[in-house]
C-alpha cells in the first residue's frame, strides 16, 4: 500500500532520463516506465550500451545512449535519475543541475562534505530540485512510524535503534572489490538518514563505532568492514545505535524504532509479511531475500515524489505536501554523510568522533521537541 498520493490525472508526465542502469537503475528504470503515472523513461545513459539497449527496447524508451551528456543536452528531458557508481555522483549531479535538469540521486550523493558542498552550490546557483535516495521515508512502516512521532506518540525521544542485515550466505567472494568504507557510506547512510528522520529536532554530535570482518576476516588486513556498530549522540541527548552486517542468512532484514518518555514507535520486521506457518517444527515465516522486494513500493513512491515535485516546479503548482517532512534534500544527505565520515575517523582512531557541522549536545533550539 502507498502511502503517498499519486496524481494521475497529471496531463503532461514528467520525462525523465535514466544515467545508470544496472542493479538499481534498472528497477529505477521499470518503476519509471510502468508504476509512475506522474514520470515517464524518456531516455536512457549507461557506457555498458549492451544491457541498457536491451532495457530501453523492454520498456519501449526510444532514447539510449553511452554518455550522459546527451541527456543534459535534451531540452524534452526535465530531470534525471542518477544510479551509475557513487564517484560519478557530484559530477554528473553538477553537470544536470546546470543543464537545468532536476536530479534525483542515489544515495549517498557523494563520499565527502566538501563535493556535496560543490553539489550545494550548484543547484542553490540554478534552483532545481534536488532529491537523495533515502528511500526508507517512503516505506509504509517507517512513515506510519514517523507520523506516531510527529503526533506526540513517542513524547521526547530518548533511545533510537537502526539496523540493516543484508542477505548473504556466510561469505562474501567479492569481499576484494568492496571499497573500504561501503560499510558507512553505502550501507549505514541509510540508518544514519533513518535515525536523523526519526529524532527530528536534533542534531548528532559525536559518534563512536566498533567495526570488524567478523563474516571474512581474512579480508580484515586490508581494511574490509562487513559488520558494524555506531553508537550516537545527538544534540537533545538522546542516544542511538545504528547497526549492521553484510551477510544475513535469513534474508533482507531493515528495522528502526524510536523510544522516548511517552511511549515507542517501530517499524520494519523480518519477515515479508504478517503471516506465519505454525507446524510440528515450531513457527516460520517467509523472510525478504532482496532490496528490491522489500523496498519496492518505497523505491517507486520516492520517484513518483520526485516526479510530483518535478511537475510542481514545472507546472507553477503546489508541492506534495505529506504532513510530516518527508522528501530528503541537499541537508539530509550532508547530516547523513557527517555521520558516515565521522564513523570512518572513530574507526581509524578507535576514539569517539566528532560530527562534522553538529552543534554541541544540548544547545540545539528544538532539544526535546519533535517537528511535525
Ligand atoms: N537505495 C538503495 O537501497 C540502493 C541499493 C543498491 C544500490 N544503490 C545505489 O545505486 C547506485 C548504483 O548501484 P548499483 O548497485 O545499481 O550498481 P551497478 O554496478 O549494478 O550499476 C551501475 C551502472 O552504472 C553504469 N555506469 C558506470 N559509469 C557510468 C557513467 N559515467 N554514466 C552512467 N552510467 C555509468 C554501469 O555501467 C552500471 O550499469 C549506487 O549509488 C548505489 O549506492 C542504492
């Protein structure tokens, strides 16, 4: 179930132009294609020019090309997505927002505060509209969680818990080719995004990690993370945990919760849905296997909000409005990676780190209150 509206009676869908199609461009791609009134694929920009052809003639979208140039070049594109590898993130997001096209980038935007800064300037320079892909926001669970804390459900959080297990069976092959800091600037800057979202008024201010390659220690010499702990302190003082492994046997597994002096929200759980098989064995569930199958309505509902706020610049109209702040910009991505980069100095320096940006603990204005 969505929990978004989606306007289809919107007259002119806005064109969108995919740079990026592999793993997540492609289900991009699909979402953009077929399940978004508001967007349509209107192009199509990957250097592998085999497989993104293959895509386009599946989906029917005319326009492929090996470089994304063409697609800052067309003036019948709006907006691009941008689902190619991170390093080209702050380039091509500057390269669009000057070609007046507005972005929707993957997470994390870039690996550094200063790039992100570069980004900054550039659409604060042109005015379009900028959106990450902190796609938990869009999840049902996580933003009935978010509306319960705007509502006064939780009172003044106090104790906030992230997680995300990927699925895995036991060993990651790959471990060689995974760049040093996935562990914080691909995988946690979701729960760094998810527990910013989730205690609103604050700001997190130092952070201590403990990190290791508990799956393939052999990797642990050269630097591989694939299990992690953030413990994190935020301006209101409230204290959170972020946490996370490369390899859950069970399958997908992305929770949150936030507890505070009247009471609790969560959201997310292990299994794929309610339901539960009762046998002489004990009690089982179905688990998610993929991203992509739990997070499916969530990753098509951040692009149809794109879409929204695309049109709404476009058109001269009113912004989705979705009660409680949900669509994540230029600050969410830096507060994010401030965590992320100050997780990688905790762990080079097995000491506490400071968040980069954060006021210090207990004078932020809104300490103790939640914003709607
Ligand atoms: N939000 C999520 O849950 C989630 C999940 C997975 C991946 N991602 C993000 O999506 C992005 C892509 O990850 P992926 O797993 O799909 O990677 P991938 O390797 O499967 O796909 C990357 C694609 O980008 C293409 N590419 C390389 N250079 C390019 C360029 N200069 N211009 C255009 N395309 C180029 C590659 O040919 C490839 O097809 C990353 O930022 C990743 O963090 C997000």
């Amino acid at each position: 179930m969505s929990y978004l509206p989606v306007d289809s009676a919107r007259p002119e869908p806005v064109r969108v132009g995919l740079i990026g199609a592999g793993w997540m461009g492609a289900f991009h791609a699909r979402s953009l294609a077929e399940r978004i009134p508001g967007a349509t694929l209107a192009a199509i920009a990957d250097p592998a020019i085999e497989p993104a052809t293959k895509l386009a003639a599946e989906l029917g979208v005319e326009k492929v090309t090996a470089d994304a140039a063409d697609l800052f070049a067309d003036p019948a594109i709006d907006a691009v997505v941008i689902a190619g590898p991170i390093r080209f993130h702050a380039p091509l997001s500057i390269a669009a927002a000057r070609a007046d096209k507005h972005v929707f980038c993957e997470k994390p935007g870039s690996t550094t505060l200063e790039e992100l800064a570069e980004i900054e300037a550039a659409v604060a320079e042109t005015g379009v509209h900028w959106q990450i892909g902190f796609n938990r926001r869009y999840a049902a669970d996580f933003l009935a969680a978010r509306r319960d804390l705007a509502a006064g459900v939780v009172g003044t959080p106090q104790l906030l818990r992230s997680l995300t297990r990927d699925p895995g069976n036991g060993s990651i092959p790959h471990a060689a080719r995974v760049p040093q800091w996935t562990m914080f600037l691909e995988t946690l800057i979701h729960d760094f995004d998810a527990l910013n979202w989730m205690n609103p008024s604050a700001e997190p201010v130092s952070v201590h990690v403990f990190a290791d390659a508990l799956v393939e220690p052999s990797f642990k010499e050269a630097g591989f993370i694939d299990t992690a702990v953030a413990t994190i302190r935020y301006s209101n003082g409230a204290i959170a945990v972020a946490e996370a492994n490369f390899s859950a046997l069970y399958g997908y597994d992305v929770r949150g919760e936030t507890f505070g002096s009247a009471g609790m929200v969560q959201a997310g759980r292990a299994t794929e849905t309610a339901a539960c098989r009762y046998t002489a064995d004990g009690v089982g569930a179905e688990t998610p296997r993929l991203n992509i199958e739990l997070f499916a309505d969530a990753y098509r509902d951040e692009l149809a909000d794109f879409a929204a706020h695309v049109a709404a610049r476009r058109d001269g109209t009113a912004a989705p409005d979705h009660g409680v702040p949900v669509t994540p910009g230029l600050a969410d991505a830096r507060r994010a990676l401030a965590l992320a980069r100050a997780c990688i100095e905790s762990v080079q320096s097995g000491a506490a780190a400071g968040v980069a940006g954060s006021a210090p603990e207990g004078t932020h204005d809104g300490a103790g209150s939640v914003a709607r």
